[in-house]
C-alpha cells in the first residue's frame, strides 16, 4: 500500500497533471484499497492522507488560496493580469512640507497592511468590463482604455459579477491598500519623484493627456510592476470617505469609516492638475456619481 501512495503522490505533485486526472488517481488508490479491509495504523494513516488529496483536488481552483512569492510577481486570473502586493509598513498620508498638498491629508502616520493581496497590473480595460458586464458605458471608446464613467456602485456590482462568475473573491481595494501599492516603498509625491515634470513619465493627468484616455500600460509602472497609478481615471476604493479620518484611524488594515455619504477615489485623471495625482491625494465623490474620468481597479483577495 505504501508503494502504491508514493506513486500516487508523484502524480499528485506533477504540475503538468490537471486536477481532473489527480482526482482520478486518487480515487483509484481509495478503490483499491477500501476502507472494510484490515490494515495497519500505518494503512489507516495512508487512506486518510489520500482521502484529503481527493478532497483537495475537488476544490476549484479559483477558491484555493493563492499567495505570491515576491513583490510584483504576475499571474493572470479570469482573464486580468494581476500584481502581487506583499504585506508590509508605509507612511499614509503627506508631511505638512509636501508642496502642493491638501489638509485632508495629515496627519502622516504609519500603516501596516497585514495581508497581502493582488492587484490589478492595469485599470480594468472596457474590453474586460464588457466582457463581465455586456455593456461599456465609456465616454472615449477603445478597448484597450480604461473604463469609464462609472459609479462606486457599478465598480462594485463589477467586482460581485466576476466574484460570482469565478468562485474567487474579488473587489476595490481599501484607501489604504491602495495607496500602499501606488507608493511601492517610495515617499515622494510621485512615484516617480517629487517633480511635477516627473509625473509626465507615470501618467497621463492635463499636462500631457491631450483631455483624453488613453490606452493602459503605455507610461512608466512602478517598482511592483502597477501602472497608470498616477492619471488617466481616477481610481475608487472601497472606503466611505472621512475629511479627518487619518487623526483616529487604526494602524492596521484600516477600511475608512463604518458610514458616510461618499466613497473615496483616488490617482487622479486625464482631467486634473499634477497635485491631484500625487499618492497621498485624496477625493471623494457620491457612491452614484458617474463621470468619464472615473472608473476602476479590482484587487483579488489571497484567500
């Protein structure tokens, strides 16, 4: 019996083996060897192993957790291209030198995210969109641009709509989560530096959008492989939006206040100046205000 487990977990541990044909040879070891017959403690052990094989493989794929192994790693999940964001401490927020900041920014406090999680590489795309929802209510139509001109509330029925096609849980990430993984271990304003000249290489915002969306991916990513964190749709979060909420947030994990009236956006847009586009800039809009530089970028749970 043991010979034949070992040869079963060799199958097992084959990646080039799909999960259908490892069930199979699980249950061709539980067959062959049925639990009415005498064995040993040592037997009893291997049916219980092998029963917890087949009951592994039985489990989609899409609800087994899957963690990255480094900062930016890239995996493909329903069709988005996806960024592992480590766990981790940053800075929240803007020293009260930062030029060009706004008061609901500060005071500037350490947050620890304690889990990590995937993100999207890019702002999900109107092909993406359509493809989930059948329907692309972009203002600048290209397949390859960022969606647009949705609310809080679609960005949401978005995330439950693929969650619900895939068995995985995806979602908005928290203000928290997504400043972290815009910053990618920097504190400039910028990803790319402090500069308002330096934005230009990150993003698409007035300066240099042509007051138009444009493709994703076509600006420089930053140190965990995002791009267009800075410009060319505004970004929502999950977080009901709080003016002083940085004063009494938790240190970590925070996910904004339990209430409110508006939902956080963040990254700023083709439409807007430099100083909206900085990582700690902070806006908020009506869960149903829809506009065409607002869309999203879905983050998927580890778990």
């Amino acid at each position: 019996m043991q010979a034949a487990f070992n040869r079963a977990m060799q199958y097992d541990e084959n990646d080039l083996m799909e999960a259908a044909e490892k069930l199979e040879v699980w249950r061709s070891f539980l067959k062959a060897f049925p639990e009415s017959n005498p064995y040993s403690k040592d037997d009893d052990q291997l049916r219980r192993q092998a029963e917890e094989r087949l009951e592994h493989w039985q489990v989609p794929e899409s609800f087994k957790v899957v963690q990255g192994s480094k900062p930016g790693e890239e995996r493909t999940f329903d069709g988005i291209k996806f960024v592992w964001i480590p766990p981790g401490e940053f800075w929240m927020g803007s020293p009260k030198s930062e030029k060009k900041r706004f008061n609901n920014e500060g005071p500037l406090h350490t947050v620890r995210i304690a889990k990590g999680f995937w993100l999207g590489k890019f702002e999900v795309t109107q092909a993406e969109y359509e493809r989930v929802m059948g329907k692309n209510p972009s203002h600048f139509k290209g397949s390859s641009h960022p969606v647009e001109s949705l609310s809080w509330n679609d960005a949401v029925e978005f995330c439950g709509k693929l969650s619900g096609q895939s068995g995985a849980i995806y979602r908005l990430p928290t203000e928290a989560e997504w400043e972290y993984a815009c910053r990618a271990g920097t504190t400039t304003r910028f990803n790319t530096g402090d500069s308002d000249s330096e934005l230009g290489r990150a993003g698409w915002y007035a300066g240099n959008s042509r007051r138009k969306t444009h493709d994703v991916g076509q600006k420089a990513p930053n140190a965990w492989g995002l791009f267009d964190m800075h410009g060319n749709v505004w970004e929502w979060c999950s977080d009901w939006y709080g003016e002083d909420y940085y004063g009494s947030s938790p240190g970590v994990d925070p996910t904004g206040p339990g209430s409110g009236s508006r939902r956080v956006i963040r990254g700023g847009s083709w439409y807007n100046l430099a100083r909206y586009c900085r990582s700690a800039a902070r806006y908020r809009y009506d869960p149903r205000y829809r506009y065409f530089n607002i869309g999203l970028r879905v983050a998927r749970s580890s778990n």
